[in-house]
C-alpha cells in the first residue's frame, strides 16, 4: 500500500473541533512538531472569524513547545492528560482556562483502551520509518503510542528524517492483555525483550505521511550547585551503606531516577562511588548523565521510554549505534512504568519532591496547594512498587523563605505508607520501621534546615497528641505566613494555640 504524503497544513486539516487527539512521544522526545503547529494556525483563524476551536490532547507525558506550547497560546486545548512540563500550559491550566487531568504515567495507555476519554479521533505519531504494510518504527519514545495507534479512527505519521533509520531495532513495543484475560509480563531483568521492534497498525488508517527534519526540542540542565551535589552524594552514602549492610544485594539492583537537576547528581555521585558496582535502570526517562555513565562503563543497561537527552547526546547515540544498541530499550509507558515490574525487579527509585511533612508524605506538584507546577508523571508508578523509595529535595528554597520540610504537605501525591527514605542536603531520614512520631523526630533532626529546626519542634509542642500529631488550626500555617509575609520564618505558633 502506498500512502498519501501531506504537508503539514494539509495534515492539520483533518483535525476538527472537538477532536480528541493521541499524541505520540515521551517528554519532548518523539513528539510530533510541524502538525500541531499547524492545528494551533487553524485555531487562530476560527477564533478569528468567531468560531469555535478547541481539542483534547491525550500523550504519553509532556511534550515540546511545537504541542503543548503553540497549542496553549492559540487557546486551541481544551483538556489535556496526563502530564506537562510547559510554562504556557502551566499558566493557562492554573487560570482555568484548561482542564487538566493529571494521571500516573503507567495507566495512561489503558484508560484509554477502557474508553475512559471517549474515542481517539487521531493519532499524530512521529517515525523514523514507516512501512505499506502498517508498521511504524518509532524514533526518541514509546509513550501510549501503541493504544493511541490501536484506537484511532485516523492516523498520522510525521516521518521525521532528523532522526536517524539506525534507531529502527532498539524499541520494545509490548501491550498487555487488558483485564479479565491478562497475563503476566514476561520481563523478568532490565534487558529483556518481549514484543516488537515497531507498532503494527492497519495501514487503510493512515491518512496521510508527512514528511519533516525537525530535532527533538531537547532540554539541558543546569550545572549541579553544591546543594544538589551534597543530595547526590547523600543519596550515594546511602545506597552504599544499605549495601554494606546486606539490605540491598551486592549485585546491585536496577535504578529509576526521574528527570532534573537532583537526579542528574544523584546519577554524577553514584557513578564517583565506587563503592557501587557497576549497574543498570529500570525507568521512564534516560538523560546525558545515563548515557555519561554508560560509556564510562558504569550503568551496564538502561531500560526506559524516552531518551530525554540534548540533541547532540542523541546525535552521538546514532553515530554509535553499535555500542548502545545492547545497553539501551525503548518500552511504551505502560511497560515502562509497569508496577508488576518494578516490584518483580525490585527497583529502587529516586524521586524529587517540591516539600515534604515531617510525618513523610510527599507533595511533587503543587505549589502552596494550589497552583499546579508539572504533573505526577511516573513517581507514583515507581514509588508504590519501589524495592526502597528515595525522594529527595533542597532543605530550602526562595534563599531560604520557604522550607522544604512543614507540619503537614499542601497538596499530597505520595503518602507516609509508601516513603521509605527522605533526602536533603542537611542529610538522611530512613523512615523504615518507625512510627508516626518517629518519623517526626528522624525528618526534622536529619533534614530540615537549621533556620527550621526549632520552628518545626516549635509546632510538635502545639500540635493535638494522636497516632499522628498535629495542630487542625496550624498545619498550614507556614504556607499561610509565606503567602502573608512572604517569609515562613515570621511564623508565630502562640497565633494558633486555643
């Protein structure tokens, strides 16, 4: 079969109002980029003649600005799941002007074959090769793109030359058996392989190829600062001795790291240690700091659902396929994220938090409890199943305004049942084993920072006794002070005692 090749525009075209639409890709990497522009152009001239044009974006996670970007500013979304990383977005979302569903990465692809969102009008998936009988070859990610592809009416394949034909072989594309009838997933250590190479489709459902040379919109990092870089090696000590101990084995066992300027230190202070043996991911996303790794021979394989790296990182993979081609895998979401898998494999995940309380539980998206700052993404998915999960974070932000550990979390993600180890510069709380009250004292003696220590004991004095001690009328009070005074330091507990 011989497909019709498209422009853009055209492609765009067939996208009408109200169309739920599948997006491939995972971050940034293996996002569609020239047809959503052109969706965004197409809503701005019914806007502009006064009629109505909005859609429904349904990804794999977050994608480049050439999506969630130009869609927002074209006022062209109206619902988006699951995850995002843009400011635009962000804005709009905490505004009101988008409703946003946010969703643990893991379930996304299911929910969707379960009807959840209503049918899939199209997918837009970008490839770096596409067959006439129907398979797609993927190119940076795996996402949902084989539910998306699955339950569209219509599909659209960016046929993307900025990445290279070499990727073809390095997927994994698996989709389990949906409920009642599924099995196990037969992935049993990093580098297994289970499905195919490609996603098969019915090719009488693409509409259209179109044919683009447009790079990842890839995000760098900031250098590690000597606050993140004592978070790395603190999450390093820690590893290191739970090893010494027998607690974790002396083979190692698989990571998963989430994506930012802590985790690329935890990842730069891990592979210093040499105390580590040389090891391997299970996780969402890779960066440079994996691939760093891998090439110095310390990350022996990495399993993932995106390469999340700079375009020259990526580059550099293509030119060496040789080398990676048995040290990497590309999963959809829902394998890579999989609970069954990460509980089988026994991985440890590293997460990062925007606060934590003092009994534990962790708060990932919010900022003051309201104001959206990312998304879930796949923390919840790792955290749950993890063999021991790490989360971690700066004692302080805003130069020390805001403290990162308070009496109560303003918005929950994670809670105290599935936190084992909380990480700041100031050091470690191993929450394992202790109660309520003991995790209270180990969060506020090993993490907070000095400026809040008294602040934080100061609130246990006022606090109601219980299993879990807290005051109702003060367990905010140090979000409310910030909000008022601009500063938690200018709290004044006497302010919440009856």
């Amino acid at each position: 079969m011989s497909f019709k090749f498209l422009t853009a525009a055209e492609a765009a075209s067939i996208v009408k109002n109200g169309y739920i639409v599948g997006i491939s890709g995972f971050t940034p990497a293996g996002s569609p980029k020239a047809t959503t522009a052109e969706i965004a152009k197409i809503a701005e001239e019914e806007h502009a003649k006064g009629n109505p044009y909005q859609i429904s974006i349904l990804s794999g996670a977050s994608t480049g600005d050439s999506c969630d970007g130009v869609l927002t500013r074209a006022k062209a979304l109206k619902y988006r799941a699951p995850y995002t990383t843009n400011s635009d977005f962000r804005k709009a979302v905490n505004n009101g002007e988008i409703a946003y569903n946010d969703i643990h990465l893991s379930q996304m692809a299911q929910e969707i074959r379960f009807g959840f969102f209503g049918n899939v009008d199209v997918a837009i998936v970008e490839a770096c090769d596409v067959t006439a009988d129907g398979k797609i070859y993927l190119t940076a990610a795996g996402g949902i793109t084989p539910t998306i592809c699955a339950k569209a009416d219509k599909i659209i394949v960016e046929l993307n030359s900025a990445h290279s034909k070499n990727m073809i072989g390095m997927h994994d594309v698996y989709q389990p058996l949906d409920p009642p009838y599924r099995r196990e997933i037969p992935i049993y250590k990093a580098s297994d392989r289970v499905g195919t190479t490609y996603v098969q489709v019915d090719p009488k459902k693409i509409v259209g190829v179109v044919e683009v040379n447009m790079p990842d919109e890839a995000r760098g990092f900031t250098a590690p600062d000597p606050i993140t870089e004592q978070i790395g090696v603190n999450v390093a000590n820690f590893l290191a001795s739970d090893m010494k101990r027998g607690i974790i084995p002396s083979t190692f066992l698989p990571l998963q790291s989430g994506v930012g300027n802590i985790a690329n230190a935890v990842l730069g202070a891990l592979g210093r240690d040499k105390t580590i043996p040389n090891f391997e991911m299970y996780t969402e996303v890779i960066q440079d700091s994996v691939i760093d790794l891998m090439k110095e021979g310390r990350i022996k394989f990495g399993s993932t659902c995106s390469l999340s790296v700079t375009n020259e990182c990526l580059d550099e993979i293509y030119a060496n396929m040789d080398f990676y081609r048995d040290k990497l895998v590309l999963r959809p979401s829902e394998i890579s994220n999989n609970p069954e898998v990460v509980r089988r494999l026994g991985v440890i995940s590293m997460n990062t938090a925007i606060e934590a309380d003092i009994y534990g539980n962790i708060n990932s998206t919010h900022i003051a409890g309201t104001k959206m700052m990312n998304g879930l993404g796949g923390s919840g998915d790792f955290t749950r199943n993890a063999y021991i999960s790490i989360y971690s974070c700066p004692s302080t932000a805003k130069n020390g305004a805001i403290s990162s550990i308070v009496p109560m979390v303003s918005h929950a993600d994670h809670s105290e049942h599935s936190v084992n180890i909380l990480i700041t510069e100031q050091g470690i709380a191993d929450l394992r084993g202790k109660s309520p009250a003991e995790r209270a004292r180990t969060i506020i003696e090993n993490c907070a920072h000095p400026d809040y220590k008294n602040i934080l004991w100061d609130y246990l004095k006022i606090a109601t006794k219980g299993q879990t001690s807290h005051s109702m009328r003060g367990a905010l009070a140090m979000h409310a002070t910030l909000l008022e005074t601009g500063d938690m330091k200018n709290i004044n507990w006497a302010d919440y005692v009856k």
